[in-house]
C-alpha cells in the first residue's frame, strides 16, 4: 500500500471510531425499543425468534435484528454498552463489506 492509501484507511478508521467514543450519541428508530423487548422477552423465555417484527402492510420482516439484540444481551443488558457494541458491530461489517467491494473492484 502506498502512504496515501494508509492516510486514507486511517482517516476512515480515526472516523468510524467516534461513534464508539460516545455510544449515547447513536440515533434509535422507532422500532429499537421494540426490538430490543422481543430480545428480551425471548432470552427470558429461552428461546431464538423465529419471525421479526411486523411491518405496516402486516407482513413480519426476517428475525435478524432480534437475533441481533438477543446475542448482545446476553453480554450486557446496559443501554450504553448496547449502543457501543451495535455501533461497534455495525463498523466492522461495513469495513468488510467496503472491503470485498474495493477487492471486487480492483
């Protein structure tokens, strides 16, 4: 890698880490507390989701973001630290999806 290259990644990195400096920072939709209470519900209840919320025309979206907030909750049940580990875990696939997207490209 040549040094603008570097000076690039790390601008880009030095940038996606302040999101994780200030967790309370990060925006949540309408949908984020009822996320996070089917987490719940369903970790108290021992069990995975099967279906993820229902959306406005009454078809479910795909359990994912459940899956999501039930793995994270496992780690820690403190906002903040939900927030970091979201923001932190959001990051790192957009990293890796830029990076299979720039190695595509050439």
């Amino acid at each position: 890698m040549t040094v603008r290259s570097w000076v690039i990644v790390m601008a880009v990195a030095s940038l996606c880490v302040l999101p994780a400096l200030w967790p309370a920072d990060a925006p949540f939709i309408s949908d984020e507390p009822r996320l996070i209470l089917s987490a719940l519900q369903l970790n108290d209840a021992r069990q995975i989701a099967d279906v993820g919320l229902e959306g406005t025309r009454g078809v479910h979206y795909g359990p994912l973001p459940i899956w999501v907030y039930q793995a994270l909750l496992l780690l820690s049940h403190h906002l903040p630290t939900l927030v970091a580990l979201r923001a932190l875990g959001l990051m790192i696939a957009t990293a890796i999806g830029l990076s299979l997207l720039a190695r595509a490209l050439a």
